[in-house]
C-alpha cells in the first residue's frame, strides 16, 4: 500500500527550521509533484519520506505505518537521482538488478523482473551494455529501471531530469508519464521546473520557504492562484503583476494605475474603494485582435520570435508586460503594441498580504 501522509513535518539545521509543519495527504497511486524556487525545502522534504533525512518533528506515514524511525530500505520505497548513481564496471542488467542481489534474491529469479522493466523502458537492447557506452537518456532509463524492479509502494524522483538537454527532457517527461500509468504506483516528483510538474503531475503542490503555498490540479493553480508568489511561478511567460488602486462604483470595480490608465475588473471583488491591489495579467491572455474588456497600449521594448508565437514586452503604466501572440500579429520593432483583455481574465490580489481576492 502506498498511500503517504505528512503531519506537521519540521526540519532543522543547526537550530533553523527549513521545513515549518507540513501537512500533506498523497492517495495510493497519485502522481504529486513538489515544485518551488532554489532553497524552498522541496528536495529536504523529498529525502525526509526516503529516510536520508531525520525528521525534526511531525511523523510520516507510508501505507498507514510510521515510517520516522525505519531505514530506507525498511521503508518500501524507490528513489531516482538526477545523477543517475549507477555502477560504471556494471552492465545495464547488473545495475538494474543490484537491490535484488543485495536482498539475497537468486539471478534466476532476477532476470524475468529485469527483463520485463527493460521490456517497460525499451532496454532489452541494451543490457550488456556499461554506463559510458549509453546516452544520458538511457542512462536515466537504466535508474528508473533499477526502481521499477523492486516493485516498490512509492517512487521518489529527485529532479531526474535537470542534467538532460531540453529536447531530451520532453522525451522523458513522456517515459515518465508512460511508466507511471503501467505501473499505477504512488509517485513524488520534485522539481523546480513547473512545466514539468504541470506536464507529469496529477496534483502539483507549490513550495516557498519550506511551507505549502498551494495545493490542487496543474490548472486549478493556473485558473485560481492562491497569491502573487503562486500566479507568478506557475505559468511560462510568468504572470505580469502591477500595482494598482481598486475603484469602487456600485457593482463596478475598476483597477486605476499610478499613470491614470483604468482596467475593468471581474465582478464580485471583495475590495473596497481606495484598497492598494495588484492586477495580474496572463502573457497569453493579452490578444491584440480581441474585443471588449480592459485595452492596454504601450511602446515595444523587445520582440522575441519563438516559430508560431511571438513575445512582445511592452511598457505600460510603468511596467515592462509581456504579451504572447501569434508572430503573425507581431508589431514592428520600436512600434506600438495594443491589445485587449477580458474582464474575467484579470487576477486580483491584495497589495499588502499578496493572496488572491477572486472568489
């Protein structure tokens, strides 16, 4: 069973707590991703499930049992590093099958396990192979191999794949995503790239300063960012946040910039007339051919051509905004850029506390 819980999980170094009382309840065979900026505890948490790190206080459950004071080999689960970590005098088969020897298990009964996660990972072809004769690719392959054999109840990933190149990254996410779907285990993935854990996760809990910002579906936090820290990590281009002063006419609410400029707001807004905000705007929700809703204008600054869209940073009510269009629709260079949003796709936070005022 490979349910896991945390109940007020601390950790300490040296007198500093890192992780402040972490809650969090993982279903059997759910894949969850930890996603955060450098130094926001991700990774301490991560090795804290796996037993390489103490837990200062709160427990951890796997399967329903307390697992605080069990080795990681007591503990039923698996672990891929970003570094790979295999044995290079070792072929691919040996490494895969390095746990079951240690377990005492026979090389008659390892081999159908190997072949078959080799069958999984499309690594038949290359199990009399060594480490510096595969790619980095099936290097990492070969890792999820040596995890997958032991048919544990949960896999941890590390970052597994920060040291690939970008086109290899995507070819992995797939694997990843394939392999967790055949073998219906519980997954936790750490990374501090929120494609990927917006790509591979089922649920993506966001990380700052070893606390839980929030927790949902990859769209839940893309559709209803709890606060600022939130909408400006999760999304590529990030979010374009400006500060602002709400405007309240009856129902009407509107955001008024420190140059003047208005923007209509969603309907329901719990502000009041005065209250300091910021507006958040989605790059791809900036559309130069769209009607009604609020108009922003402003000089280009950059255009950048990525194939189908473009990236157009442009200054308005003193901000640098990024749009993203069709490259079609681009504006010339040093030229004026307009576009239009709808009222219901602006995000509105409180300007002192940062968290979302959208109901």
């Amino acid at each position: 069973m490979g349910w896991v819980e945390l109940n007020g999980v601390r950790k300490t170094f040296g007198g500093v707590e890192v992780i402040h009382g972490v809650d969090l309840d993982i279903a059997e065979g759910e894949f969850v991703a930890l996603v955060g900026p450098s130094g926001c505890g991700k990774s301490t948490l991560l090795r804290m499930i796996a037993g390489l790190e103490e837990v200062t206080g709160g427990e951890i459950s796997i399967g329903g049992e307390v697992v605080n004071d069990l080795s990681p080999r007591d503990r039923n689960i698996a672990m891929v590093f970003q570094s790979y970590a295999l044995y290079p005098h070792m072929t691919v088969a040996e490494n895969m099958g390095f746990n079951l020897k240690l377990s005492g298990m026979s090389k008659a009964s390892q081999k159908p396990l190997i072949d078959e996660a080799a069958r999984m990972l499309d690594l038949t072809a290359l199990l009399d192979r060594r480490p510096a004769q595969l790619s980095g690719g099936q290097r990492q392959r070969v890792a999820m191999g040596r995890a997958v054999v032991r048919d544990p109840s949960v896999f941890l990933f590390d970052e597994p794949l920060s040291n690939l190149d970008a086109k290899l990254r995507v070819q992995m996410r797939a694997e990843i995503k394939m392999l967790h779907k055949k073998v219906g285990r519980t997954a936790i993935y750490v990374t501090h790239d929120q494609i990927e854990a917006m790509t591979l996760a089922d649920r993506v809990v966001v990380l700052n300063g070893g606390k839980i910002e929030q927790e949902g579906s990859p769209m839940e936090l893309y559709l209803r960012p709890a606060n600022t820290f939130v909408a400006g990590f999760i999304g590529s281009p990030a979010m374009n946040l400006l500060d602002a002063t709400a405007r309240r006419s009856g129902e009407a609410v509107t955001a008024v910039m420190s140059d003047g400029s208005a923007l209509p707001l969603p309907a329901g807004l719990a502000v009041t007339d005065g209250q300091a905000i910021k507006v958040g705007l989605r790059p791809e929700h900036l559309n130069p051919a769209g009607t009604g809703g609020g108009s922003l204008a402003g000089p280009v600054v950059l255009t950048e051509l990525t194939g189908a869209q473009a990236h157009i940073v442009f200054r308005y009510a003193g901000h640098e905004l990024t749009a993203v269009i069709d490259s079609m629709q681009a504006p010339e260079p040093n030229g004026n850029f307009t576009a239009r949003i709808a009222a219901d796709q602006i995000h509105v936070f409180d300007g002192a506390s940062g968290r979302s005022l959208r109901a």
